[in-house]
C-alpha cells in the first residue's frame, strides 16, 4: 500500500514538474507589428514567431531572388540572411523601427533571403 502511494505521489510530482517546465517556457512569442520588403515585388510579415526562420525568396528562371529593402516595424530585432535556412553568414541586425538594405551595388545577386526574430 506504501509503495501504491510513493508511486501516485511521484507520479503527481512529475506531471506538477512539466507543467511548470512548460508553463514557465512560455513557448514561442511573437513579435508585435510587421516586417515590410520591397524590391522583387513588396511583402508584409504580420507579427512572426521568435526564433523561426522565415524564407523569403522567390524562384524564378534565373534562380532564386531576395528582397532589397526590409523595414522592421515591431518591437524585436530583427536578422536578415543572404544564405538558405538562416544559416551561414550573418547578414544584417535590424532593430525596431530601422531599415536595412541588401548590396546597393550587387543586387540582386546578394539579396534578402529569409529572415529570423529575435
């Protein structure tokens, strides 16, 4: 009967233990406000997840195509990439409220590919 309890007891513990765990995480936030991208057409990102990578490229016949411009109008930093799966090189931290553009000079061969908050 001893033993029926300890198990039921830690059994409880355990579940109390992860739902606190999970609660405690918070899980993934997002950002308020939206990204906007322009060159290569114009695209709007409305409230993204924190730490999510977000690809924006677009194929076309010559390969795939960036943006030139991204204005971060929510209240987290923003990363830009150049390089698949936000991976690679770092490109460029845009905070609340900045702009940032891709090469001037090389665009679009080097361009705003995907893009990851937080």
């Amino acid at each position: 009967m001893n033993m029926r309890r300890n198990a039921g007891r830690t059994l409880a513990m355990g579940a109390m233990a992860a739902s606190l765990l999970i609660l405690g995480t918070g899980g993934a936030h997002a950002a308020t406000g939206t990204l906007e991208f322009s060159g290569n057409g114009e695209r709007t990102l409305t409230n993204p997840k924190d730490g999510v990578c977000y690809k924006l490229a677009k194929s076309s016949p010559t390969g795939s195509r960036g943006y030139k411009t991204i204005t971060n109008h929510t209240d987290k930093k923003v990363t830009w990439y150049t390089e698949d799966n936000c991976r690679g090189s770092l490109a460029s931290v845009v905070e609340p409220g900045e702009t940032s553009e891709a090469s001037d000079t090389w665009w679009p061969f080097v361009s705003i590919r995907y893009v990851k908050i937080g």
